[in-house]
C-alpha cells in the first residue's frame, strides 16, 4: 500500500461522516445544508477513484500524480460556488459567472496535471487566471456588508489559494512535495473549504 494510500482512506471516511453530519444538519439549515452534503459525497467518490489508483500518471521523479481530483472539484466546487454566491446575495448572472470559471479553472487543472512541457504552463497559467477572477466576482462589492459576508469571502480567498500553491510544490510541478505529503495537504485544505466551511454556513446563515 502506497503511504498516499493511507491519506486518502482517511479522507473516504472522514468524508463519510461529515455526510451523515450534514444529513442530519438538514433539520436546521434544509436548503444549505444540502448543498453541503452532496458536496461531501462527491469528495466520498473522488477519494474512493484515488483509493484504486484510478486515472494517474508517473512524475519524472517517480511519484504518481492523481489527476483526477480536479475533474471532481469541477462538481463539488461548483456547488460551493453557487452556495456562496446565494448566500453573497450575488445576482444570477454573478452565480452563473462563478460556477462556469470555477468549472473552467479545475478541468484546466487537470489538464495541467496530466500534460506535461509547455502546455503544462499554459493550461495552469489559464487556470490561474480563471481562478483569479472567480475570486474577483466573490469580492466585488455586492448588497449590504456584513461580517457574515466578510467572514466568506476571507475565508475562501485564503484557503483556496492554497490549493495553487500545493500544486506547485506538488509532483505535477516542482516536485517539492511527494506524492503522500501532496495528498496530506489536500486533505487538510478539503477539510478546511467543505466542512469547516459547510458548518459555518449552514450555523450562521
């Protein structure tokens, strides 16, 4: 069993139990909490794709680069996308703008994941640049402030960011990072953006 292995059967289960966390949150929050539960049961299938082995390649240095991951960000992502916008008060254009870059910004992940050369630049660099604007439709200025929506837009500018930046060190780049410490930070960071992120909405709004 690859060390990385281990990472992402803790994710599985994990994620198996902020399910039925937010299934019972339906109670108090239906609608939010929803989102927030088939959020977490994609997460459930993405890390069960990469419990198998399913859909990787081999980095030079010889750790394997699990690509598939960001094909199911483009879902779960863009349910957090839509959550958000909803709860920013954006207008329907906003939230179709959001979803639609956040799409764009994961399936160019991959793709940067998966080729390699220059066209591994230009599809991260399209990526950034998707990203970079998704974060500019959440920040732009949008109802009445509040701390509430303050508090969100902090927290997903910070948080997601991170995900770039563990890219870079990761195996599909620099290779500063091995595939288990790779796989260690994702976890964190989904744990950070899906549940921590999910509770707090679902309490507060």
């Amino acid at each position: 069993m690859a060390c990385e292995e281990m990472v992402f059967w803790a994710g599985g289960v994990l994620f198996s139990l902020t399910s039925i966390m937010f299934l019972l949150l339906k109670k108090n929050n239906e609608s939010i909490a929803s989102i927030n539960l088939l959020v977490n049961c994609i997460t459930i299938v993405s890390y069960a794709v990469m419990i198998f082995g399913l859909g990787t390649i081999t980095a030079p240095n010889g750790e394997l680069i699990y690509w598939t991951r960001w094909l199911f960000y483009a879902g779960s992502c863009s349910l957090l996308m839509y959550e958000t916008g909803v709860l920013l008060k954006k207008s329907k254009t906003t939230i179709s703008e959001m979803m639609v870059s956040n799409i764009i910004v994961m399936v160019t992940g991959f793709l940067a994941s998966y080729t390699i050369g220059l066209s591994r630049i230009v599809f991260f660099s399209i990526s950034s640049g998707a990203f970079i604007y998704v974060l500019y439709l959440i920040n732009k200025k949008s109802g009445r402030k509040s701390l509430f929506k303050k508090t969100i837009k902090w927290y997903i500018t910070l948080f997601w960011s991170m995900f770039p930046l563990i890219w870079l060190l990761s195996p599909a780049y620099s290779m500063v990072l091995n595939a288990y410490w790779t796989a260690t930070f994702y976890l964190i960071l989904d744990f950070i953006t899906k549940v921590l992120y999910g509770l707090f909405t679902v309490k507060k709004s």
